[in-house]
C-alpha cells in the first residue's frame, strides 16, 4: 500500500464570481479613491483589485474618466437619498434648514467622494449619467425652495442655495473655517449651518422672493 503523503491542493487562484462586474468595479475604485484620493485611481489597478483581466473595465467603462463620472454620479444619488429619508417638518423652512445641514454633514462624512462630485476632476458635460443624477438633486432642492414660496423653477435661488452650502461645505472638508481668536471663538459648525440656511431664507423674504414662512 502506497502510504506516501496525498497532494495537497493548491489553494484556487482568486477569481471573479461576481454577477455585477460593473460594480465591483466601481466598488473596488471607490475604495481607492477614498484611500489614496482620485489621482490613483487607474482601471488596471482597478481590475487586479476585482480579479480579473486588464481589458475586462472597458466592457463597462470607456475610460478612467467614465469610471471616475460613476462613482460621482453614486455621490450624487446617496446625497438625494440622505434628502428624501429626512424628516417632513410641517414648516417648509425647517426643512430648508436640515438640509442644509444634511449637505455638510454628508461633505464632511465622506471628503473624498464630495470633492469629486463638485470637483474638476470629471467634467459633468461629458457623462450624462453624471449630468443628470446632479439634476436630480437641485431638483429636490428647487422643490424645498418653491416650498418655500418661491416661483418655479426657482433657478438662481437654487443655485444661490448649493453655493452657500457648499461653501461652508468645502471650508469644514478642507479644515479652513478659521475665526481670530482674539475676536471669536471657534464655531460650531451645525449652528454656522442652521445660521447661514435661516439667513439666507431672511434674505428671500426681503427679497420677495418667498412667502412669509419663518
């Protein structure tokens, strides 16, 4: 009887199982970007994460920049989701007010993915994909403005809206909220939020831009 050893089998090489290769991608680059920022992000690297060939990304992504658009484009519809699981307060300008803060808060949260859905390293005009989830969300914000009492579509008002948000945004993301301190002490960032949202509805209502809805 031959007692020599049994071969022992190699463990299987890591292959991809996946049904959703599309997404593993994006997952596997979302990784990435989050760690080591948009800059490495590459589809070679991207691919070996996943297990599979070099060529296998471009089934679904005609470049790095595609790839990049997508996960921009996931940013943008996370954001509208954090917008719509947000409480109906019965005062239109409450809600103005928690979204405003729910913006910072997902800027904040999630740095990475924030700086590139308003960043220049994808440009919007060149994926619709990425074009219209951005739409999407002014949508819901031109919504919480004609609530408001604003007359659709509300345009410049909307616009208005993202850019003192965002700017509060950026300024916490990037660690640049900075006071004298021989003047001021340091803010609180949700109360500069609620602050900033409750002045800028003020402003609409001396405008005339909105009913009277405090």
């Amino acid at each position: 009887m031959d007692r020599r050893a049994a071969p022992v089998d190699e463990p299987p090489r890591r292959a991809y199982h996946h049904g959703d290769l599309r997404a593993a991608l994006r997952e596997a680059a979302e990784r990435v970007l989050v760690e080591r920022g948009a800059a490495e992000v590459s589809l070679r690297e991207v691919a070996r994460a996943v297990g599979v060939s070099h060529a296998a990304p471009y089934r679904h992504y005609a470049s790095r920049e595609a790839l990049l658009a997508d996960i921009a484009a996931g940013g943008f519809d996370r954001l509208r989701a954090v917008f719509a699981a947000l409480p109906e307060p019965a005062d239109p300008a409450a809600r103005f007010v928690a979204m405003a803060r729910a913006y910072v808060d997902f800027a904040v949260a999630q740095p990475a993915i924030y700086r590139l859905m308003l960043g220049p390293e994808v440009r919007k005009a060149d994926h619709p994909v990425l074009a219209e989830a951005g739409h999407r969300v002014l949508g819901t914000l031109r919504q919480a403005l004609v609530a408001l009492g604003v007359p659709a579509p509300a345009t410049n008002e909307a616009m208005a809206a993202w850019g003192f948000a965002h700017g509060l945004a950026q300024l916490l993301v990037d660690g640049r909220l900075e006071v004298d301190p021989e003047v001021d002490t340091a803010p609180d960032p949700q109360r500069l939020v609620e602050r900033s949202a409750r002045l800028f509805i003020a402003g609409l209502q001396a405008g005339g831009a909105a009913g009277n809805t405090a």
